[in-house]
C-alpha cells in the first residue's frame, strides 16, 4: 500500500468518524440519526417571517432575505432601474438582449409574461438541463473514423427538451419520460426521444465485458443522482459511502436498473441496415435512446467494485435513506424505470424539488443557496438561508405544480430579485460574499448568450427553433450556440475558452475564468471581427448619429456625453467597423448588472 493511499485512507477514515450521518455503535449507518440531516427532511411550507420593512416584502421568500438582512443589521439595495431590469430579466428568460423598441416601454410584470410565452425560453433554460445531462454528440475514446459509437441525431433529444420547457411540462413529468417515456406512453413516439436523457452517454468499446458495462452503469447512476437528488451515490460502488448513509448494496440496486436496460438505436428511416436486435447498423440513420433488455437481472454486490468477484446479489430499488431506513424494491418484471422515476419525484422525496429549485435560483442570481449544487450530503455546504429554500420548494410542488416558469415568474417578480447590484461600500465591508443578498450579483454571460447576443445586436441571428447541430466556430452559422455540436472527443475551442463544462460527466455548474486569452480571441479572432462589420453596417449618419445608434443596438440607451466624446475622438483616427467591434469587446455587453 503507498504512502499516498494510506494518508488518503485514514483521512477517508477520520472523516467517517465525526460524519453527522454515521452510527457509531457497530451499525453502518444510522438512518433514524441520517433523517435529522437538513436535506433529508421533506420540505414544509414555513410561515413567512416577521420583518421591520414589510412594504419590501413582494414574494414570500422576500421575508426570509430581509429578516437575515435585518438580524446582521443590513439592508437590501433600491431596486434597479427599468433598463437595467428589462435587459436583466431578458437575459435570464430568453438568453438574449431585449427586443427595446417593444419591450421599454411596458410594465415589468408584462415584460415577464411575453418572455416567459418566448419560444427561446426553451433555449434559454435546456442549456442549463443539458449541462446537468452531459449531454455530447460523440464519445472521448473513437479509433479513427470509427462512427459506431456516436449520436448523429442526438440532437432530437435536444428539442424535445427545449419544446418540453416551452410547453412548461411540469418538472416531475419532464423527469418521468427521461426515464421511461415508452413505458407511460407507448405510442407517443414524439414522447420517445426524451429516452436519449440516458441514451446518449458514454459507450465504451469492448461493450460486451461485464467491466465495461460496470462502468456505463456507473455513469449513469452519478449522472442521475448527482443531477436530480444532489447525492454521490456512485461513491458507494467500491465500499459503503464513507459521508453519507448509502450503502453498497444502494449502489447495485440502481446500478441493476441500468443494467436492465440496454442503449438503443431505434430506426428513424425506413429500409435502413438493420442489426437482428433491431438496432440500426448506421447510427445516422438511428433515434438514440433505451429500451428494456431481453431480461431484467438483479446486480450482485462486486467486492471493491471487481468484476470479477461477485457477493450477493440485490434486488433493483430505491435508496434506503430516501425509503425512511428500508428500501423500497422495484417490480422483477422490467427494469424498474418507471418506479424508479415515481420515487424520485413523490412529494416524501425531500431532495428533488429542493435540488431543482437550487440550481433555478442560482442561474437567477449566480449564486445557488446551496453552492454544492451536486452535493446535498454531509461534505457539501449548508444553504444560506435554509427556510427560504424548504419553503420555496414546498410551494414549487405544491402551488406551482412543479412548473419551472411558475418558479421563474415567482422569483423575477420579487424584490430580491429586482435589486440593484450597486457596490455600498457599508455594506461589502459587513458582508463582501453577498451571502444576504442584499444587491444583485453582477454577472457575466455564458459563452452561449454572449456568442448569441454578438449575432442578435448586428441583426443577423437565425432565430429558428430546433434542429441539427453546427459547428459554432463556423463564421457562416448564425444559430443560436445551444445548438452548436458538443464533442466528448474534442470540445469546440471557443467553448472551451469560454469555460464550457466537460461534457463527459455531470456538471454541477458552470466555472468562470478571465484569462488573456480570451480577450486576445475578442480583439482578434474573425467571428468578432465578422460582427464588428455587421454592426458598423447599420451605423449610418454622421459620427454623432453612428455612435447613437450603435449605443441604442448594443445598449438600449443613448450614450453619456462622455461615452459620445470619447466615441467622437475614437473616430478621427479609426473606423467605424473598429469602433463597433471595441463596443461589442466592452463589460457593459458582456456583464448583467
């Protein structure tokens, strides 16, 4: 054993010890302690607190925000003003600047409504999904032009998300049919193309070895419950969960769910080359999903994950934590997709909701109440304001009937929400982390709303809703950059510039960088300077009417007469194509205030 093993051992050890989900007294886990863990606790509705400034107060969660304010002796910020609301509330809706000539005018609460109606909601909200998903389009291992293992139509997955999200399907049916779509509904073909949820991740070569597929299974099982329940479940396939109260034996049980099951490409062509398992030979011509295999196994419990040294066997279920200390077992008659997701989303599930709700509301303000999003276990951090977060996910199930834009309008029309994200220097110095959300965040756009936004402000967006991938660093493509391909092999360069996740796991968020590089690739790369053309194209009149118009396309406001002056003496000595492109490189373009 190696000196490196050994230390990370016992600190393994060391942490197992003071877990707060841990027996101590023989028994591995202690599930009667582990259901006084805050995450394992069912979200209730909490009465709304008592605060000093209740006229503040506009949505429930607002109470609980002011009354930690006022216990730290803070205040919340002025709200924004309505330009900045509006291309805040665009950018968090739709993912792209407003429409200002349209929308500037109208009341915030209308301005809501008519983005949330926006078929680029959808668009707008499945990247964050996708990421959750891995979603990818090809696999990290191919040997040469060997295509068999990839997903050329992985992206009719990718639109029945985007339409599944703009047809507001309620959450817990969205999660129903990624599991078991051709379970519920049969005949539904459309439905079907939800399967690809777990129908496009990693396939490795030599699929027929019992520790190939060991490893599929486990990608699928971290996929899932990293994902919808914030658990590392997959940590617990070698020994029990050295954190958390999952043992091994949890770990096969879902594992045998996915084992079950088997990757299939169904025929979306007719007179295609066909396999006798009925999977197409050419995936081009094939829907990317899964099917129940030819017969349903329980998994045997493999000794620190070997393969080749199997102990008892499980039957397929549920997580026993999640069961109150007893597992609930799945039928042994199909795989147990379709119980599987009706546990995941049963109202005494106190994960799911409380998961999604997390990840909705640090998208909204870019920073989750919890900021472990993935890990709701015991190494993961506490919410920052815990009755906010039972109380909003209590009502996401129950008044919102798990509608995400019921939650997207609850949370954008509140006064949290609407706050400045202005810097009072009172304030940072009691609380610089912004972890009493007394302002709004400042932002920066992800590489795909600041890519889309490039195109949208020089008018030349293809705002098409739908179809086949592209590669993104084609300057002739004007889609929007949700449907730019996703390479496991080789992440698109600019992607990755821009801190795209690792599509060949679950990502738990997006990271952000600010490096030279990037601002080498603003200043200098074709796609920018493509855009900074298009933009100066519109730009007409004399220099005082060019810069006009440019603020008003990229900014939605005139410029400040210092901005003009400055605008003005840029222009003696440059053109109006490298004036354009210095705007589209400025903060303002690229940030949310």
């Amino acid at each position: 054993m190696s000196f490196l093993f050994r230390q990370l051992s016992l600190g393994y050890l060391a942490a197992a010890l003071v877990s707060p989900l841990l027996a101590g007294d023989g028994e591995p886990f202690d599930y009667v302690k582990a259901q006084d863990f805050w995450s394992f606790k069912v979200p209730v509705s909490i009465p709304e607190k008592p605060v000093k400034n209740s006229e503040w107060v506009r949505k429930p969660h607002d109470a609980f925000v002011l009354a930690r304010q006022e216990e730290a002796g803070l205040s919340p910020n002025p709200a924004a003003d309505a330009h900045t609301l509006l291309r805040r509330v665009s950018f968090d809706l739709t993912g792209l600047p407003p429409d200002w000539e349209s929308m500037r005018k109208l009341p915030y609460e209308e301005q809501i409504d008519i983005l949330l109606d926006s078929p680029h909601f959808g668009e707008r909200w499945a990247r964050l999904w996708l990421d959750v998903a891995r979603f990818a389009e090809d696999q990290a291992h191919i040997v040469g032009s060997n295509g068999a293992l990839t997903y050329p139509n992985a992206y009719r997955y990718r639109d029945w998300v985007i339409h599944a999200l703009n047809d507001n399907l309620p959450y817990d049916d969205f999660l129903r049919h990624q599991l078991a779509a051709d379970l519920i509904d049969p005949k539904n073909e459309e439905m079907h193309f939800a399967l690809g949820f777990m129908g496009l991740g990693p396939k490795y070569y030599r699929r027929g070895d019992l520790a190939v597929m060991a490893d599929e299974w486990e990608d699928r099982v971290d996929t899932l419950t990293r994902g919808v329940l914030g658990l590392t479940v997959s940590c617990a396939r070698c020994h029990d969960h050295f954190f958390d109260p999952i043992p091994t034996s949890d770990y096969y049980a879902l594992a045998g769910v996915f084992a079950s099951t088997e990757m299939f490409n169904k025929p979306m062509v007719e007179d295609c080359e066909m396999k006798p398992d009925g999977n197409t030979k050419k995936p081009v011509d094939a829907d990317h999903l899964v099917r129940e295999a030819k017969a349903v196994k329980d998994l045997p419990v493999y000794e620190r994950g070997d393969t080749t040294a199997p102990g008892e066997k499980v039957a397929r279920g549920f997580l026993t934590v999640l069961g109150g200390g007893e597992r609930v077992s799945f039928s042994k008659e199909n795989s147990g997709r379709l119980e599987l997701a009706n546990e995941l989303v049963s109202p005494t599930n106190p994960l799911t909701a409380r998961v999604w709700v997390n990840r909705v509301w640090g998208e909204l303000f870019g920073q989750p109440l919890v900021s472990t999003t993935s890990n709701f276990g015991s190494l993961g951090e506490r919410p920052t304001h815990p009755e906010l977060l039972d109380d909003l996910s209590y009502r996401f199930m129950h008044d919102g009937k798990w509608s995400l834009k019921w939650l997207v309008k609850e949370i954008v029309l509140s006064a949290t929400y609407r706050q400045s994200s202005d810097l009072l220097e009172e304030k940072v110095e009691e609380d610089v982390a912004n972890t009493f959300l007394w302002r709004m965040n400042r932002r920066r756009l992800p590489v795909e709303m600041w890519r889309d936004s490039l195109f949208a402000v020089s008018g030349d967006l293809d705002r098409k809703i739908g179809g086949p991938s592209f590669a993104v660093s084609d300057l002739k493509a004007r889609r929007r950059a949700v449907y730019a391909q996703v390479s496991r092999l080789q992440l698109d360069p600019m992607l990755a510039l821009f801190d795209f996740p690792d599509p060949n796991l679950h990502s738990p968020g997006r990271s952000e960088t600010t490096t030279p590089i990037q601002k080498l690739f603003v200043m200098n790369h074709p796609l920018v300077v493509a855009r900074g053309e298009a933009l100066a194209a519109g730009m007409q009149g004399s220099p005082e009417e060019a810069i006009d118009k440019a603020y008003a396309m990229l900014f939605g406001r005139s410029p400040l007469e210092e901005e003009r002056n400055l605008g003005l003496e840029y222009l003696k000595g440059n053109s109006r194509k490298d004036y354009a492109q210095a705007l589209l490189a400025s903060n303002e373009f690229s940030w949310l205030d």
